[in-house]
C-alpha cells in the first residue's frame, strides 16, 4: 500500500512546553502504526525545534521548519538559514504556507529562491500553494495552481523530485473563517497539480505527494482521503491535540486502505 502522509503545521501556536507535551503525546498514541503505512509530520513554531528535536523519537514524527531564508547568512534580520535548521538535526522545510504569501506577502519568485535552497541542503521542501476566493470565482484554480508550481519550481532538476512534497491549501478554505474544499473540487485540483508536476519532471513528478489541507476535520477528512489523487492530509486546528489527531489519522488510514483494496 501506498504510504500516507499526516501532518500539522502548528503555526504561532504552542510554546515550548505544550509542544513537547503534544509530541510526546502524539508518538505515543500513534506508536503502533507503522511508520511504512503512515509518514506523520509536525511543523512547529521555531523556538521550539531545540528542544522538540532531542525530546521525541524522531522515528515516529518527522519534525519542520514553518519557513526558512534562501540565503545561508547575511545581512537579513529576522530570518532564520538552513544551516541554523540543520545545526537542529533537521531535515524538512515548509515553504511558501498561505499565510506567508497572503499575511506577508511572499511572492512566487521567493518560493522559488526558497525551495532551491531547501533543495540544495537537502531538506525535503514542502511547497504550499492555492488559489485565492476571488481566483476560485473565476475557476481560475488550475492557472493559479499551475504558475505557483511552475514558478515554485523553476531550475529544479527531476532528480530532486524524491525530497519535494506539494500540499494545495486553498486560501479560502483555511483557517476560522475557511471553507473545506468538497472532495470533489479538491480531487479535481489534485489532478491539474499532479498533471502538472509530471509535465515538468516526467515520471518523476508522479512520485511527489501532493496533500490536501484546509478545514480538514473529522467529518471530512474520510472523503477527502479516499480521492485518487490525493496522497495525504495537512492539517491545522483539527490537529492540535494529540488524542484528535490520533483518532483523525486512524480514521482517515482506515478508509484509505479500504478505498484501495
Ligand atoms: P486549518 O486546518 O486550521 O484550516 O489549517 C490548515 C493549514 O493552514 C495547514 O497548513
């Protein structure tokens, strides 16, 4: 069976004290499930990588970075380089998250700068993309989809395809005030981005997961699941304690091992 991919982005949520004991409490729940079947994920806030990286078994939970700069030093406050990640031991970067372009104003350009540089350390480099409310009316989802991932990924070789994973968090669907996609429209997209990534790496591009995240819930994250393109779920509030988010990924692991019998 194919492996599938869980995870959460804690965004500035949790200090370090409630995030080891959401790790601790994480792992444990899901230490019986196979780490072939399921990739699970959690992507704190930066304070708390220290402490969480030496405080959990990173065997059962992947750990990483909400952001990172495209440089490895210099002249650029605030940000935080890949070697200061990797001095953590770590090994995998979110990139270009909705907030970060929407509240911050990140542009696709930067992504792109980022994910090379992701890519060159050699983190695994979750690229985030969606289109916004006002594309979605227009059903212009698949051109936006399609120029975030052709510009996201400018001058990255097929051969780097096995570290990228793709999530489409559509910015409407996120957050308090979001909308989940229907499993419908999200498989829908899935297919254009996987379309896409093949159209730019080949073969290759069929290996990248692509995640759906945005209002995922324990109401829908079983239809969600079960959508041929979709190979994983990235969540947010749903996710946020351990014993939810447990009982989420078991249920949605369930449904997606019964849909691909
Ligand atoms: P919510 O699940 O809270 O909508 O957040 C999703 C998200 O932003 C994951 O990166």
């Amino acid at each position: 069976m194919k492996k599938v991919y869980f995870g959460s982005n804690l965004k500035m949520y949790k200090n370090i004290e409630d995030t080891v004991k959401y790790l601790r409490e994480l792992t444990e729940l899901t230490a019986d499930i196979s780490r072939e079947e399921i990739e699970l994920f959690i992507i704190p806030s930066y304070t708390t990588l220290d402490r969480a990286t030496t405080s959990v078994d990173r065997n059962l939970v992947r750990l990483g970075a909400q952001n990172m700069c495209w440089e490895e030093q210099g002249q650029f406050t605030g940000e935080i380089s890949p070697l200061m990640l990797q001095e953590m031991g770590l090994d995998l970067v979110m990139i270009g998250h909705s907030e970060r372009r929407h509240v911050f104003g990140e542009t696709d350009e930067e992504e792109n700068r980022k994910v090379k540089c992701g890519l060159e350390h050699g983190f695994t480099t979750l690229l985030c993309i969606g289109e916004t409310a006002e594309e979605k009316k227009y059903d212009l989802g698949p051109e936006v989809l399609r120029t975030q991932i052709k510009i996201g990924f400018d001058g990255v070789d097929a051969s780097e395809t096995g570290k990228i994973w793709v999530a489409y968090e559509p910015v409407w669907s996120i957050g308090v005030n979001g909308t989940p996609a229907t499993a419908d429209y999200a498989e829908r997209m899935h297919a254009e981005i996987k379309k896409c990534l093949i159209e730019l790496f080949g073969r290759a591009g069929e290996e990248i997961p692509v995640l759906y995240g945005g209002s995922v819930n324990p109401g829908n994250a079983e239809e969600l699941i079960v959508q041929p393109s979709v190979d994983g779920l990235f969540v947010g509030r749903s996710a946020w304690e351990a014993d939810k988010f447990n009982d989420l990924i078991r249920m949605a692991k369930k449904k997606a091992e019964t849909a691909r019998d």
